[in-house]
C-alpha cells in the first residue's frame, strides 16, 4: 500500500517531479557521454602504444636492453618456443639497429627495425596507417618505410633513396641505399621521428649474419587475463632470455590503463555528489511544502516510520524513472558517437605530441551501465535521508495548525 501511495505522490507536483527526473536524466547522460569519451581517448593511446611500440610481451637477449648491442642476439628456436605458447596469438621477429638515415637535404638518428613483412603485418598491421604508397612487396629488396613527419623533417618523397648508415658486427661503419615506398602515421610523433622499417632480410644482409636476431614481439589472445601468466609460462620455457610485458617495457602505458579507472571513479563521485544536492534539495521542498499534509497522516495514526519509508520511496522512485532515461540517451548517443567518430583533426599537432589519436569512437563497457544503475539508486537512498528525516520531525498539532 505504502509504495503505492508513494508512487501517486510522486506525481501531484509533475513540474517538481519532472525537475528531478530531468535532473537524473540529464546528469546520466552528460556522465555516460563524458566517460566514454574519456575512456576511448586513453584505450586508443594504449592500443597503439602496445600495437606499434611495445607489443604485449617483447623478448630479448639478457645483455639487449643495456646498449642496444649487435652482438647480443636470439636464437632461431627461441622463436619457434615462443609461438608454439597456446596463450601466443602473433608472434614477430626484429632486427634492431641504432643508425642514421641520410638524403640530400639531411640527416637523423633514427632506429632501424628490421621486420619479418608477413609477421609485423599481422601484429602490428602497420599497412593500415600508410598515408601514401604501399607495404613491402614480395620479391623486392631494399626497400623502406618511413614516416610522414620523418619524410617533411628530411624532404623527402615516396620513391626517392635513402642511405642507411650504422656499424657491423665488426665495429665498422657500413651502409645501404634503401628506396621509400611507403609513408606511414601511428599518430605518435616521438616514435615516428626516431624509427624506420625495412625488410629483415636485407638490414641481416648488409650486416653479414642472415641469422640476425634481437627482438622477438608477442601480441597475446586474451592480454586482459593472460598477460601475467603467459609471462610467467615464457619465462619458464626461455630461462636464458629477458622477457618483459609492456607495462615493464612503458611504465606510462600502466599509467594511462591506472588512470582509466581512476578517471571513472574521480567523475562517478563528482556525478553522485551533484546528483544528491539537487535531489535533496527538491525533496526537501517537497516535504516543506506538505508541513500540513504530513501532519495530517501522523495525527491520524500513521507512524514516523512509515512517513519516513514513504519519503524515501518517493526519492527513489524519481531516480529510477530518471536514470533508464538517461541509460537510454547516453547508450543511443555513444551508439553514434562511435559510428561516426569524433575528429579532433584540428588539435593533430598536439594530439600526436602525446601519441593520441585524433579520430575518437566512444564506447562504453555493458557493466559500466549496471554500476552507473546502481549508484543513481543508492544517490537516490542517500539524498532522501535527510528530507525523510525532517518529515518526521515535524509536530502533527503545529504542522496542522500551519498555512
């Protein structure tokens, strides 16, 4: 009965009930659609930080990571070990080698990262952010992909030559002229002006050891359950390697991931805290503007504690008519938002700085929405204490008596 009663009260004053609903709705949305902004915005940093510069887990020589030296190099079945791990979705070998990359109008320290075509396809599908020309093609040699940053900092174009220039095995300075057929864009401008790509075979080439060896790049099946443990698996299988998990590699990665749920508690707070106040304060109207009513009901023998349920179940029930709205709004308008996508191609030269995309797709995960829920009920709960409790403290004989 009481629920009912409750449910009738709630519209008798359709504008103040409305004021609260709208309230709830519009601050469900304006969270729903901010978070998943926020949300997509670090993910796609983290992506492309794991999928062109550290990929899930990397293995190399112990002695690797120091300077960087030639020497220092895997075998050919350590590789084979490590793609036969069930938990291995894609795994690619490198070359690495710190160098200069020369033409007529300059010259840069850059690292040169001799890849496995077929392999970096697969793991990093690096083809995908080709801005002019094409991938390495079967069959040819010497060829190399570069940056669009890279090709405006040196002048160059898709087709010219560029001299590759390092030390052998040797300690010798040797080099190798490489034409440019492609010209790529991660969107991160530090990692593009310090790399280069070309062809395994022909950087193992010029170096004298066709077996050249230094990295191995492991992306995983399922990274968000697996990457300890398919570490860990790693590690036992390959005891005289050093293998590190892309939080190990980039701290700042473990950073943005920490933030993402940082960030969704700092603005669930913030939501919740503004939600109370107004509905508080709209409840609290309510109960002053029905001081003779109230008093009515207690004369007439109903107990505080039912005045007090009552004004409670009046507070929820306008949160959750309100918050499915909202649910509604914001899953329709991150529904469009993410078909669409959100170009923040003017703020480019900034974005790129910090290695962020500046084509943004919101998303948002189902179970985000059922917290989202839960916490309007339970702002709901708390922001009708107060009102239900001065409900209760009022007199039946002067609230009666009052105009």
């Amino acid at each position: 009965m009481l629920p009912k009663i409750a449910w009738r009260n709630v519209w008798r004053s359709r504008a103040r009930s409305f004021v609260v609903i709208g309230a709830v709705l519009l601050g469900v949305w304006a969270f729903i659609t901010m978070i998943s902004f926020s949300l997509s915005l670090t993910k796609n940093y983290v992506d492309d930080a794991i999928r062109f510069q550290t990929s899930h887990i990397q293995i190399h020589h112990p002695d690797f990571e120091e300077d960087k030296g030639l020497q220092f190099l895997l075998d050919e079945k350590v590789f084979d070990k490590a793609k036969s791990q069930p938990s291995v979705q894609v795994a690619a070998r490198r070359t690495i080698v710190n160098g200069m990359i020369k033409s007529s109008r300059g010259a840069r320290g850059i690292t040169i990262k001799g890849v496995e075509p077929e392999e970096e396809l697969t793991l990093t599908t690096i083809n995908e952010k080709l801005i002019e020309g094409r991938y390495f093609q079967k069959g040819k040699t010497n060829e190399i992909l570069i940056s669009t940053k890279m090709a405006e900092k040196l002048k160059l174009k898709l087709r010219k030559k560029v001299v590759l220039q390092f030390q052998d095995f040797k300690g010798d300075i040797t080099a190798g002229s490489f034409r440019i057929v492609g010209l790529f864009n991660t969107g991160n401008t530090v990692a593009d002006l310090g790399m280069v790509m070309v062809n395994r075979s022909d950087i193992n080439r010029i170096l004298g050891n066709e077996n050249t060896l230094h990295e191995i790049a492991i992306q995983l099946k399922n990274a968000s359950n697996d990457l300890e443990s398919a570490q860990e698996n790693l590690v036992t299988s390959l005891p005289n390697t050093t293998i590190k998990n892309y939080r190990q590699i980039s701290p700042d990665i473990q950073l943005y991931e920490s933030q993402i749920y940082i960030s969704v508690s700092v603005l669930l707070f913030i939501f919740m805290l503004a939600l109370v106040f107004g509905i508080l304060n709209t409840m609290l109207m309510a109960v002053l503007e029905r001081t003779k009513e109230l008093g009515m009901l207690m004369a007439v023998g109903m107990s505080k504690g039912r005045v007090f349920l009552m004004i409670v179940l009046e507070t929820i029930m306008l949160g959750l008519v309100g918050a499915p709205l909202g649910l509604g709004a914001g899953w329709l308008t991150v529904r469009y938002l993410n078909k669409t996508g959100i170009d923040l191609g003017g703020y480019a030269e900034g974005f790129e700085r910090f290695g962020l995309s500046t084509m943004i797709r919101p998303e948002l995960e189902t179970e985000l929405y059922f917290i989202l829920m839960v916490a309007v009920f339970f702002t709901a709960l708390l922001a009708s204490l107060y009102p239900a409790y001065r409900a209760i403290k009022l007199k039946p004989m002067e609230a009666i008596r009052k105009i």
